[in-house]
C-alpha cells in the first residue's frame, strides 16, 4: 500500500515569507550603492555636459587630475553622473576617469531606452514651481510609474526617500524626476594636486588619500618609506609625490602645441620623453609630461 504524500504547509508557509522579505529588500539595496565616490579626471581636460552623451550641451571643462564625486550612471553606455567640488553636477564619459569604484554599482540616474515622458493622461503638475508631482493609484507600482514617465524606479524611490521600494500606497504623492539626488553627505574638497605633504585624520586610508591628490597608494607608500599600505595612523604626516602626467599624440600635434597646452617648455618635453627629433611626434605616441 503506496502512502499518500502530505506537503509540509509550515515549511511552505515560511519559503514564502522570506521570498517576500528578500523581494523587499534587494531592490533598496541598490539604489545608492557606491554614490559618493570619488574619481580623478585622467586626460589633459574633460568636457562635463548636461547630459550622458556628446550631443549635450557643455556645462564646463575640468583639468587632468580635478577630483569629483560619482552621483550615477546612464542605463547603458560608459557616461556617469558627477558633482564638482562647488555643487556643478552634469555628465562626463568615465573612460576618462580614474577611479576605484566599482561603476556598475552606481544607481541608474538616465535610462537611455525610456521614450520622452507621455503629454496625455498625466495629472497636472503642483507643488514648487517646475515639480512633476504624481499620485498613486490602485494597483500602481513604483517600476509602471517610472516607465509611464520615462525615468527609473531608483531615481523614484532616491528622490522620495523610499526605503522599501515595494511599498507604495494609493494617495501617496511621489516627486517625478530624472535624475537622482546628491548624495546626503559632505562632497570631499580636494587638495591641490602637487606634490607636498598630508597629515592623516582618523577614518583615512592611503587609497582615499591617493584619491584625493590624483596619485596611487603605491606611489604615497613608496615615498614614505610604507611596508603596509593598510597601516597608518592618525596625525602621521605624508609626503605626496607629484603625480605623472601622460599625453596620448593625435592628428596635428606639435612639441610646440602640447607644450602650450600644458604649460611646460619643449625642451622639457624633450628631456622627459628623450626625443631626438623635436619635429618628429607620431600619431598615438605617448608622452610624459614633465
């Protein structure tokens, strides 16, 4: 005689509710992973626009070196959002950063598929003058809402303060934006990037100190004389070496014309990089600025 199989509704009963609670906290999770870091402009200068692509107008150019704080990143392509150390925010193409962020962990803050936000069927606008104000109806989820303004349930739930992404109620009022707010936290302002010394304060780390003057912790540790880059302590004063400047040779380049671009004399030029030839520079070549 074959026993019938009974399932077990207590185990059934507790899989669901942590499927439930995990369902409700991965989505917050993610929403300001890794905003606040910090990248350093790594080309002669960088173009920061008002949006992620170069049809976007330029707000302004940054030199090589300039420190900024990573905000998000567009939905696809290599375009994050940055803020500047006097407030500017705007958008710069991170393959001319230098950073240890990871930037995949940034929050989407420009969905690059959304169609532009619909003209019909949208409650009119109130609050603050140029404040989308949106209110939840039955059966609204935070994910239909994005997609019916063309933004993002991240930027949604950043700009509104939601903790739990999930949870909307009809009659709520939700702020619709396209871009997410700053981070509540104090921009860093970056040192001057020459070469001199820094005194550790407490919380610091050669890697947010190296990020700071636009140099490795490699470099810090090696002019100190450090065995242990994870070692050093409060009120120990740092010599920070100068960082290396590196220029890539494109089509029209002179000694002449990059030697004025940055400062320096060619002979300079010609001493840091022993060229032979000071008329000859070759397409692609890369030179050490002095």
């Amino acid at each position: 005689m074959i026993a019938k199989l009974r399932p077990n509704f207590k185990k059934l009963s507790l899989l669901m509710v942590l499927a439930l609670v995990i369902s409700m906290i991965v989505p917050a999770m993610g929403v300001m992973a890794q905003a606040g870091s910090l990248a350093a402009v790594n080309t002669g200068r960088m173009n920061v626009r008002t949006g992620p692509g170069i049809q976007f107008k330029d707000i302004t150019s940054i030199p090589y070196n300039t420190t900024i704080t990573l905000i998000g990143r567009a939905s696809k392509g290599t375009w994050v959002q940055v803020q500047l150390a006097d407030g500017t925010q705007g958008w710069v193409n991170s393959t001319l950063l230098r950073t240890y962020a990871d930037l995949s962990l940034l929050p989407v803050t420009y969905n690059s598929d959304a169609p532009p936000p619909p003209t019909t069927n949208v409650p009119p606008p109130s609050g603050t003058p140029g404040t989308r104000i949106y209110v939840v109806r039955a059966g609204d989820d935070l994910k239909t809402i994005a997609v019916r303004f063309g933004t993002t349930w991240q930027i949604l739930a950043a700009v509104n303060g939601l903790s739990n992404a999930n949870i909307i109620y009809p009659g709520q009022q939700l702020i619709i934006a396209f871009s997410a707010p700053v981070p509540s936290q104090p921009v860093p302002v970056p040192y001057p990037n020459t070469a001199g010394t820094h005194v550790v304060v407490a919380g610091e780390t050669l890697k947010t100190i190296a990020a700071l003057y636009g140099v490795t912790p490699e470099l810090i540790a090696a002019a100190n004389g450090i065995t242990n880059v994870n070692l050093i302590y409060a009120g120990q004063v740092l010599k920070i070496p100068q960082a290396p400047r590196y220029y890539t040779v494109v089509a029209g380049d002179t000694l002449a014309k990059i030697a004025t671009r940055f400062g320096v004399t060619v002979q300079a030029l010609v001493t840091a990089n022993n060229i032979a030839n000071i008329n000859l520079v070759k397409t692609g070549q890369r030179l050490l600025i002095p």
